[in-house]
C-alpha cells in the first residue's frame, strides 16, 4: 500500500448532521472524480471513504472514479459503517448485525465493487461491539470484505474488537496538534501487528498553514465550528502553533502540510498516512512528502518546541 491514502470524505460534500454542518463545501463532483484519478497516476492506492459521508455520496463518486479508470484490482477501497440519519436530520447509531450486513450490500453497490477491501466500524464508542464483530466475521467469510478493522481513539474498543485476533486496522486520529495515540494505540497495534491508518494528518486542513486568527469558513462547511464559542480558544492557540510549524518547514524547504505527513510517516507504527485533498494541486502536495528524507533530529527538536512554548520563547534555530 502507498504510505499515503487519499481521505475521501471532502467527496461526499456538505450536510447537516443535528443541526449543524458535517460535511465539505466548494468542490464539484467533475473535480473529485479528477483528483481520484490523479491520485492513481501518482501511485495513490489506498481510498478511505464512509457511508455517511455525503449519506453514500462519497462512495459513488470513488466508485464513479475507479470504474472509468478500470483499476479495481490494483487499488484498496476502504468503507465504513455505524453511523446513519433519521428524517430529520438527526444522527443514529447503528450496531445491530442485520443492518451491517445490509449496509455492506449498499455500500458495494454505490462503490460499484463485488468486495470491499477493509470494512470498519465508524463508532467510536458502543456496547454491542460483539455483535458487529459478528457481522463483520460473516462479510469476511462470505467474500464481501477482505479485512476490518476500527475507526476510533479508544483504546478499550480497540481492545474488544481484537478479541478474536483478527483485526487488521485501526484508523485513529493523529497529527502534530494531536499526538495522543503515541502512548496509547500507536504501541498496542504495534505489539499485535495491527495495521496503523493515520487520518487527519493536516488536521482538516489547519496544518496546512493557509488559516489564520481571521479565518472564515462558509457556514455549510464542518470547519466553521472551530470559530465557535465552545472552541474558538483551541482554534486560537492552534492558529500560533502553526504559524511556528510553517516557519520550520519554510527554512528546511518545504510545505507545512509536507512537514506534516512527514511526521506521522516518522512514526514507526503508521502504516498509512491519510490525507484528505479537495483538487489534484493539493494532492500532490501531499503526495510528494513521501519522496522527502525522513524527518532529522534537528527538524524534530524544532517541532517539539514550537509545539510547547508560547510564541515570544520560540528561540530562532541556529541553521
């Protein structure tokens, strides 16, 4: 598999999830389809998407994109299941073993596909992990899924869906402003072998380094909520941690967002670093950090400061 994914939830454009926006506006399903397809000219073959993002959207427009390409076989399509809507715009959870096994069924045909090569649960937290354990068994034994796996930061979930030893993947969040799996998943999957999928590397797009204090967002889109109440002091901080990240990755010649991916692809545990792009020129952006020399003793002492200090003791590096 390429060390970076494409995230596919940007495709399934922008919706209202109990009132307020989970989704990606500004971007066409014309150059969605083309950024899929220069993913796979780049070498790109791992494809990460869920069922809910865009409600199946998302999965229709990568199945669109694979089918014109003809290149089934040489990619991973990665889906998830558990969360769906009521008629009223509300979010659900769904853990019964006779919805997964329908959901699946739905998923295969909107990704145009006979199998799905990684299955997940998309619940963070649930109490019936043993009956989607269950579901996801059967999927795999009837050829439907090759492998599943867990998207989640929770350890004990992580914990009980490898009960049987087979779980292939866990997808959890993990970037520079989120380092929290360091200590928790990072070295459990390692231990058991499990496959790491790092998703948010660019933090949605903020270690990108294009937003500052001023930053808007349209209010479709799910990054308009780092501007409220509730979270604007985190978007704030956020904001001067990455302006001292920038500044690295300007004196050593690259991009933030190349910084970025360089630094979960450090980490011996990650498999893949999944990184979401809305048009091909930030694609191959991303693409390209995998071509960059791994991240150096000094690059990381930068970064361990600029994350930790305030901004007016951020001594300047002696180059």
């Amino acid at each position: 598999m390429s060390l970076v994914g494409l995230g596919c939830w940007q495709f399934g454009g922008a919706i209202t999830i109990d009132g307020k926006p989970d989704g990606w506006t500004g971007i066409s399903d014309a150059e969605s389809v083309t950024t899929i397809k220069r993913a796979v000219d780049l070498g790109i073959n791992f494809f990460d998407t869920a069922d809910m993002y865009g409600w199946g959207h998302s999965e229709e427009v990568l199945g669109k994109a694979l089918k014109e390409l003809a290149c089934r076989e040489r990619v991973y399509v990665a889906t998830k299941v558990g969360f769906w809507h009521d008629t009223e715009g509300r979010r659900t959870i769904n853990e019964s073993r006779d919805y997964i096994l329908r959901a699946c069924d739905t998923s295969l045909q909107r990704l145009q596909t006979s199998y799905i090569d990684l299955y997940q649960c998309h619940l963070w937290r649930t109490t019936r992990w043993q009956e989607i354990l269950d579901a996801f068994e059967w999927l795999q034994r009837q050829g439907k899924i090759r492998f599943f796996g867990i998207s989640t930061n929770d350890l004990e979930m992580v914990e009980n869906f490898d009960s049987h030893r087979n779980l292939a993947v866990v997808q959890a969040n993990y970037n520079l402003l989120d380092r929290r799996v360091e200590q928790t998943l990072l070295p459990y999957c390692r231990a058991r072998g499990i496959a790491f999928v790092a998703r948010g590397p660019l933090a949605r797009g903020l270690l990108s380094g294009k937003y500052d204090k001023q930053a808007r967002f349209d209010v479709n889109d799910i990054r308009n909520n780092w501007l409220t109440p509730a979270n604007r002091t985190e978007f704030d901080r956020n904001v001067e941690i990455v302006q001292r990240l920038k500044s690295i990755a300007q004196r050593h010649g690259f991009h933030l967002s190349q910084l970025a991916i360089k630094f979960v692809l450090h980490h011996v545990g990650v498999s893949v670093a999944l990184a979401g792009a809305k048009n091909s020129t930030q694609l191959e952006e991303n693409a390209t950090a995998t071509f960059l020399a791994p991240i150096t003793r000094e690059e990381r002492a930068e970064i361990e400061t600029a994350i930790v200090l305030p901004v007016d003791e951020v001594a300047s590096p002696q180059i």
